[in-house]
C-alpha cells in the first residue's frame, strides 16, 4: 500500500506539472492530428502522458519536487520533438 501511495505522489506531481504548464501556456500545435480531436482532449493526453512519462524515468527517485519539475519540462519536450 506504500508503494501505490508512492507512486500516485509522483504520477500526480508529473501530471500536475504538465497541466500547469498547459494552463499557463497552451498547446502548440502538433503534426499528425487532425481537426476533428478536440484540445480538451489533447490536453487530457498530455497531463496523463506526463504523469506516465515520470513514473517511468524518475524510477527510485523520492524527491516530489524533482517529478513536479519533470512534468513541467515534458510538454516542452514533446513540442520540440514533433515540430
């Protein structure tokens, strides 16, 4: 039970990182979707795929605020590489 609590903590600082950085920002926009999916859901994409991304780099790492950091620098990351 410590563990899943561990881990929600750092999906959560990943997630919550990323969303901050897509409320304060915004989405650029990304090749390869089409009109017909909406920013909401691009969005949602990003902030879980940022919780996700973390729980799987920042393994064995304990510090929150390094995950919290992790996922604001995620979105970034994929808008650099897909531009």
């Amino acid at each position: 039970m410590r563990q899943l609590q561990k881990l929600l903590i750092k999906f959560g600082c990943g997630a919550f990182g990323s969303f901050l950085l897509l409320a304060l920002r915004g989405i650029p926009p990304l090749p390869g979707i089409g009109p017909d999916v909406g920013h909401l859901w691009v969005g949602i994409g990003f902030v879980v795929s940022g919780g996700l991304i973390t729980l799987i780099w920042q393994v064995g790492d304990e510090q929150p605020i390094r995950s919290f950091i992790f996922g604001l620098t995620w979105p970034p990351l994929i808008a650099a590489l897909t531009r």
